[in-house]
C-alpha cells in the first residue's frame, strides 16, 4: 500500500470550500498533517476521493499539489501510526453512538413506547449505525485496535433493537 502526501491552498473567502475539501478528505480516511496538508492511502476508494478533493480545489481556484510518499521511507511507518490513530478515535466514537442507541431502546421499552412510529426511528437509527460501521471498516486498513469493541458495540445495538421489535410486534397483536 502507497501513500501520498496531498498539499493546498484555497483563497481567503473560500470557507465552504475549505470544509468542503477538508469533508471529503477526513470522510476517505485522510490524515490531517497540518492545516491543508493530508496525507491518504493509495487505493481505489482512497484515489477516488483525493480526486474530488483536488477537484474541489481547483474549481475553486485553489492550488494544489499531490506527492506519492516512497514506499521505502521512514515515515510510512508514522504515517500508518496516525492512520490508526484516527481509526481508533473514529471506533471510540461509532461504540459511543451505538451505547447512545442501545440506551435510547432501553428507554423506549422503560416507557412501554411500543409504537410503530417508534419502531422506524429505531430501526433508522440502527442502520445509520451500520452503514457508518461499513464505511469504517472499508477504511481500517491496520485493524484498529478499537475495532472489535465497536463491532461488539453493534451486535448488542441490533440486538437490542431486534428485542425492541418483538415487543413492539406482540404489543400490536389483539387477543
């Protein structure tokens, strides 16, 4: 796996821009270096997003400049350090949504909120958390130390949700 070192500068008035391409960056696993300076995987995920990124950029006038890192350079090894990093910050904080989650059914079914309407916000809520969770592991390059407590994070998530269903199903049948 390659890395390059991505660099750029927008003018003064270009705030959205500037968070547009900082989104696109930190959303495809960029590492943030310094201010406008990333560093971000090779690889076609990756590729794709550096590309918009750039794009971004230069339609907004910007300039830019992209370095490929060479493989045998000391610093691949810190760069993967702080890739892992970020993984592990981002995994903190997928298992803190899922807790947010799993408490929020344990309160519905304190309520005895056994509503369909209920039920839909939950179930939406579960699979905001599992499309975050594929979209973390398609970037956990190094396997994050944090990953499995955020996976295990998920599993009691959807199984709380799938309690919370079965409630809501029985609640709705007439004797």
């Amino acid at each position: 796996m390659g890395w390059r070192i991505v660099t750029y500068r927008l003018n003064s008035e270009g705030s959205a821009q500037r968070v547009g391409v900082w989104r696109e960056l930190r959303r495809r696993g960029a590492v943030a270096l310094q201010t406008a300076t990333w560093a971000i995987p090779t690889g076609d995920t990756f590729d794709e997003g550096l590309a918009k990124a750039v794009g971004l950029v230069r339609r907004s006038g910007g300039q830019v400049l992209v370095v490929d890192v060479d493989p045998a350079s000391p610093a691949v090894a810190e760069l993967e350090a702080l890739y892992s990093a970020d993984r592990d910050e981002e995994w903190e904080e997928f298992a803190a949504e899922c807790d947010k989650a799993i408490a929020e059914l344990a309160d519905e079914i304190a309520k005895e909120k056994f509503t369909l309407a209920e039920l839909e916000e939950e179930e939406h809520n579960v699979d905001r958390l599992r499309r975050w969770y594929r979209e973390l592991r398609t970037k956990d390059l190094f396997m994050a130390s944090k990953a499995a407590a955020g996976e295990g994070r998920l599993k009691e998530a959807v199984e709380a949700l799938d309690d919370f269903a079965e409630r809501v199903y029985r609640s709705r049948q007439r004797p």
